[in-house]
C-alpha cells in the first residue's frame, strides 16, 4: 500500500506511523529483525539500559539499529524525578551527536510506571528551553496533555493502559478529548497487547503508535512486529475512509428491501 | 505480506480471508473498485436482490465481477423459510452453471435480520442431501453452529452482531466456544462496523470474516476496503504470532530492571 | 422499600423478583439462611440432584424450604434431551402433588451447559400440552425466546453469560431485542456473578433474575444473597425511574451557568 | 438493612455510604424530597451557584435542607484556578459558621469540566494549612491522588467519567490501583448514570459515591434517588460478600455431577 500521507513530528516527515522499543528481546538480532519487520522508522532507546556507546568494549545496540537507517529516540525510562530525566537525555544528546528529538517519561513508581505528571512537566520545561525536542509520554488527562504542548513539546504520548500490560486502551473518551483539542501529534504510548489495539487507537485518530512489549513479548516476535505494521496502516486508513455508523438495532438489510426480484 | 498459509473450504484454497457483499454500492462500478481493493477472492451475492442473469438487457454484476475472476458465492438474503432459500439457490445453480458453493441464510425477521436457526437447519439439510456445500450463516449458539457442522456444512458463518449494524464482535465468548470445536472454518459473517473489529474476529482464531455494509456504507468504500484488507492480515498475523498475557495491573518495565546504567 | 409493583408468571403475583436456586451450599442450613436473605418467593430445585423425598430417610430440601412458605420451582438440570427434562418433569409433578409451574433446561454439553434450543423447544411443546406451566431457560435468541413464547411458555429466560461463569450480561442487545417484543416475562436466569450484574439486568427492563453461584460460591453467601436482594431492587427501581441520557462529551455542569454567584 | 459499618471521613462516621449534590433539580422542594429518598447524610452545595444565605431574601437551599440534619458539604464548582477556590472556601466557612468540610474541585475547562489537577494540587496545599477538611474532586491519576493525600486531604474523590455525562466507570483499572493504595476514603465522583453504575463503584471498593445529575435528571428523580440508595448498599454488601471468581469457559453445574439421581 502506497502510504498517501505522512508523520510529520517536529517538521520531519516519517512513512511509518509505527513507533517501537528495544527492550526485552532475546539479543539484538532479535531486536533488528523484529524492527525490521515493523517498519518503523523511529526507534526508541532507554538510555539509562541500553548501551548505545557508554560501555566500550560491550555490544552496541546502533551496530544492530544504525542511526543512518533509523531515527533514534532516546528515553529516560527507568527516571523518577525531573533531574534524573532531564540529567539522563542530556547524556544521550552527547553521545548522539546533538540529537534533539527524544522521549521523556518521567514515572511515578516502579510498580505501574504510571507517568508522575508534575515532575514530567517541569523536566518538558527545562527539556524544550535547553533546545531539545520533547516527545512525552502522559497519562490520558485532557488538560495536562494540552499544559504540555503549551510547554513546547513536539508530541503528547497519552498511556492507553499500564506500560508492559498489553491491556489495549481502557479509556477511549479521554483520548478523543485529547485528540479534538491538540494541534501536535498525540501518539499513543503504552498499554498496546495485540493487533486489534493498535488499529483502534488509529481509527480514533492518533497520529501514530508506540510499542515494544507487544511485539517483544509475543511468541513469535517478528510476525508480530508484522501484524503491527499492517494494523497500524489498517486503522489509518480506516480512520481517513469514515467509519459506517453503528445502529445497535433497527439492522437495515444490505440491499435495499424494495424491488426485490421474487 | 506474502500470505504463507491459505484459507480453505471444501477442499478449494483461497489467497484472501476476506469474503465481501455487494450490495450498497452506488453502482456497479463502485462495487467493482471496492472489491477489488478488498483484496477478495470470493464475492457474496444475493440472488433475490441482484441481477445475475435473471432480467436480460439490464446490467449485470457479473460484468463488473466476473465470475473468471472471482468466485462467486450466492446468498439467500430475503429469505424467511427453509423452502424459499432452498428454492432461491436451486435458481443461483443453474444461473451459475452448476456452481455449487452456496451462502445459506434464513432470516427469522425484517427487522433485526437475526437468523431463524431452525429454518436454517432444515434447508442446510435439503442443499447438503441435493449436493450443494453449504456455508452457513447462523447465531454464535455453539450448539447450532456444532449441528450444522453434523449435517454436513462446509463452513459456518456466526453472526458477531447484527446485520448492518457495525457493532462489531459483541460476544467473543461465544465465538471462541465455537472455535474450540469446530473442525469446518468459521466465518464472521454480519456486524463488523471498521478495520478493528476485523482484526478482532482473526485474533480470535476465526478463518475469515464476511462483511458488506462496513465498507459499502463507510465515506470512502475503496478506502475502506483496502483498510479491511490490511486489517484481516494484520489480525491473522496477530494470532499466528501468539499475542503477549494480558497483565492488568503489576505493570513490569519493559527493560529487565537489574543491570541498569547509572 | 415498598414493592410498587409485583412480578406476575402464569397469573400469580410475587413480591421478590429475585429467583434462587439450591445447589452448591454447604448444607441445607446455609442453604435455607442465605434464601431467606434472598427474599425469594420462588426456589429452583434439580430435581435430578437434590432430594425432595425421593430417597427416604435422606435430608429433604423441603424441611428446609418449606413449600407453604416458597414456591417450589423443579428444574430439569442435568437433562440432555426433551424426553429426558419431560420425564424429570412428570416425576416432580408427582414428588410435589400436582404442581404445574416448572423451569425446563436442556442441556447442549456438560461442559458449557449451554442450551440446546431444538430439544428445549421439543419438551416445551409435549410439556404445555400435559398442562405444565413452562418457565425456559434458553439461549439469546430473539427468534428462538419468541418460538418458546408462541408454543405457551409462561416465561422464557434466557442466559447471560454461561451457567457457573460470573460473567454477566455478556450481550446486553439480544435481550433488549426479546425485552422489546416478549409478552411474557423475560427473567436472566444464569451468568450473574456479582450484584451490579443483577442491578443492570433489570435496568434493561427485565421482568426477573434467577441465580444461584452467585450466592452459593460468594465468600459470604448470606451477605450475597442480601446484597442480590438489594440489587434486583436497585435495578428495578431504576428502570422505573427512567435513568437520565449518556452524553460521552460535552459533560454540561450540574448547575445552569447562568446567573452564577460570582 | 441494618448498616454493619459506617462511612468515617475525617473522623466523623455517616450511615450513608451516598453523597448527593443539590443541582439541577426544579424546585427546592424536589431537591429536598430526592434527598430525603436518596438517604443521604452529606448533602454538597456550589457556593458560586446555589444561595446559603449570600442573598438575603431569596430562598436559601438551607431551609429545604437544614445543616441540623444533613452535614452540608460546600463545593467549588466553577472555579477554575486554585486562587477561585480558595477564596470560595473561605466565604463557604463564614456562611455556614466555621464548618471544615470542605469538596475542592478546580476545572480544567468548562466543556470537560474535567480537573485542573495542578491548580487542584495548589488549592488543597493552601485549603489544608488553613485549617480545612479537604474531600478533593480529582482525576482518576493514582500518583495524583497519593500526592493529594499525603498534602493531607481527608478524602480522594476521583472522576468515573466526565461530570454530568453518565458514562459509568470507564476505567476501573485505575480506581483499583488507587484504591490499593489509599489510607483515606476514596470516592468515585463524577460520572454515574444509573443504579448499576454505583454498584460497580463500590464493588470496586469504594468506600462512597458522589453524584448529582444521576438523580436529578432521571424522569423520576426521587424514584432513582431511592434506586440509588438500594444500589450503593448492595454495591457495598457484595464487595463484603467476597464475589465468586469469574470463570469466562469451562461452566461448572450448579451442583456436582457426582452422585444425580438417574
């Protein structure tokens, strides 16, 4: 399928709506090959896990995702506190060579990883003066989403359910309330388990989808990685085509009933 | 995607997952557009309602969906009794050269289009014991779906909601029963309304879906169409992939926690 | 609460909307203490599994729950077939000295204890002919609960979820759809797990709930069987009551906006 | 029924586990009879819409609802900044003699009406260091409502759904990990629209609910004031009762299969 419109995040435009992780796969074979499948062609990388140069001597994950074929998003997953998020994606700005694009999450506790709101604001603060361009994983709240994109971040990553709970997305009204107001993409960042999911964030209208524990965890990670992909396009292009609307009753037979041939 | 397993029934192979209607359409040339981007090999016509023949000098679907291209799968839609749809695919028969692949459905109403399940029981009966294979619409009755099965349908068909609905799958409880002990293919068939609920029904374990009014009454058929193509692979692909546990609470990173770089 | 308003079956009125059954308690004494918390008037007895003084000399239910003070409800659970539920039947007319109001369940398997409609609708018809006035458990099914309804059954009572699942009102538009054109009372009977399930059953404007896990299998079947009391009364009232429109956006403030207090 | 356990916020025990607002009804005197059926101990009051006296010789909400028999509650609705309600909060104290107990509620917007959790956050901090019993309306956030509990907020009240939408408990997920967590009460706010909706509240475990609109925009509000009180009570009994498991397959007889009577 010919994609007839793109991502545009921060002024660049991506093919792919299809965000995805690193983490949890077996090795970084595993991690290319599913990537690979995905398509995407943004990467995130949680920089305070993974060696993307820190530790010389050790496997690089850019040797198996190379920055030339693929945008790299650092994250700050693992980081509490404004300073460490802010301390974390400054380190990654270094060894990136000056790349300004990166993910922020800023969590509230290491048993739901439900984003700590305040302490997120505060570090899109420091984040957009000091020049970098701040994609932020929130909650689904319609009126913190909007402090952020007045903040200056280049995109708002509501949760649909818990990091790593494959839940798919428990609150769909919250996001439409996001989605009818923000003039930034909102991409939905969290909580995806399977296919079905990552269609029914798009069909709501988000401007992409972000995952890794979907894909990573599945049986067979590479076919999954697949299955998103085509799930992410099968929904935009559902949301673009205008769904029918639901008649929970009164079902309306799928020819017209008159001039029927008897 | 290069499709590496295939849906079969009654012994034939078929590419696609994806069985569409014709009804709806503007015209012919829309129904033609549509279907062709849906990808289908097999196209569902109602007999009653569409000129296949019957009425020369008028325009003919097959025309527009030629029957080298496609196979062409007539339905009994309009038909309330067991004799009425057996009479009506006797017609299609000879209409279609002996072709004996056929869609059974008896409805019990106008207004819900539910079907009549005993009705239906009894012409599957008939059409097997005349030689037709039988794809049977029916209720998600686990019980009923295992009967017609017994008689000797091909494939069954449960409904995942109404008919013209778009309410998608309302009770995947049922359906799942039905996949656990069905040894015939089974279908989707009525109330799917966008490209998740398609997905659903293939992640669900289902062989196929049939729809019509989901893309025929969306704002853009062809689009449509395409975005149900996407989504019947994406969902597919999802169940061959082995979808992740859902984990409603007790959120874990998606990193392994030890080992982290400081 | 002041009863307002009495369930009426077969031309008899009952107080309590609430329908129990007896299976599954400790002993007869829990079983007697968590149905008087219950408030039923009528009491459902497999007549297959539990003594009423087939076996002399055992515990009879009956000591327990006096037919003078609750209406006797024989059921045909564990019946696979009409022959079988008429003669289950016919021995509890004897057993219980002519008394004509019954629940027939046929069964489809012993695993989902899903009805099988052919044989349900087979003993329905032989049972009103020999003057029994016939209570039906069944599946979903508009047609089928209306076939019941036109062979005489004085109620049709139709699943929720599965026998023993908890599951609740899986597809809440199949009984809105026999709700709408039933003219006898429409009881849940099977699948309620908790007392909002209760509550929304009635909400949707049925006549009656029969349950009987719920209770038995709750941690505190007493505290249960109080708890259902006061949800069927809950429900009922606010099916009365006429509950205000769901509006997903646009939430309007409690008060009018104008001529606020500043 | 006899209340076993009483609601206790800020060490004051109420009988009522319902709290209802004074909004949109037609006259004082409904208001007055839909709280009196509702059973309600604490009765919440707009200050900024609703006279408590601020206009001498207008009717004053007071004489339909005397603070001698029912604790009034003064809310904030309409302030959208926390310097708007504290200021509200303050009038409230010297309007109703010195009363501590206070609802903070600080909106984001007036079409949401949703929270303005930092400005909340602000409010309670101030509210609470002057003295105030702070019950705070609140997102359904669980580091949100953690922070406002350990600012000293006497209760967490967060939001089912949008105010005066009726959507029900749209993301239970979140109210679970909330409540896990609380050492104050926590009650769901916002959001009911029937009897049900209340009961799965407290099956939940909430510990009260808050509505308005449910009641007062029902066709017949003291009917469902009434249906309101009996669905809060069975809520509570059954979250007391401990609900039997949910088995979604794999139905189990009612009794054992052991040892019918053939």
């Amino acid at each position: 399928m010919a994609a007839t419109e793109r991502l545009v995040i921060a002024g660049k435009a991506y093919d792919s709506r299809l965000l995805v992780g690193t983490g949890k796969y077996q090795d970084f074979d595993e991690t290319r090959r599913a990537i690979e499948a995905s398509g995407a062609n943004i990467v995130t990388v949680a920089i305070r896990r993974t060696n993307i140069g820190q530790k010389a001597g050790e496997p690089n994950l850019l040797d198996a995702i190379p920055p030339s074929r693929f945008t790299i998003l650092p994250n700050t997953a693992g980081c509490y506190t404004a300073d460490d998020a802010v301390r974390t994606l400054r380190l990654a700005r270094e060894l990136l060579d000056g790349h300004s694009l990166v993910k922020l999450e800023v969590l509230g506790d290491p048993k739901t990883l439900f984003p700590n709101m305040p302490e997120t604001l505060a570090a899109a603060k420091t984040l957009v003066a000091e020049g970098f361009q701040v994609m932020a994983y929130c909650s689904d709240d319609p009126i913190l989403t909007l402090q952020l994109e007045e903040l200056g971040c280049v995109a708002v990553m509501p949760l649909a359910s818990l990091i790593g709970s494959g839940m798919g997305i428990v609150n769909p009204w919250n996001l439409q309330i996001i989605l009818d107001r923000a003039k930034v993409p909102v991409l939905v960042d969290a909580g995806i388990g399977t296919a079905s999911d990552a269609a029914i964030a798009m069909e709501l209208g988000c401007d992409g989808v972000l995952m890794n524990t979907a894909i990573a965890l599945a049986k067979d990670p590479v076919r999954m990685a697949r299955a998103m992909k085509l799930a992410v396009e099968a929904g935009r292009e559902a949301f673009l085509a205008g769904r029918m609307a639901k008649k929970p009753y009164e079902a309306s037979p799928s020819s017209p009933t008159s001039g029927m041939i008897e």
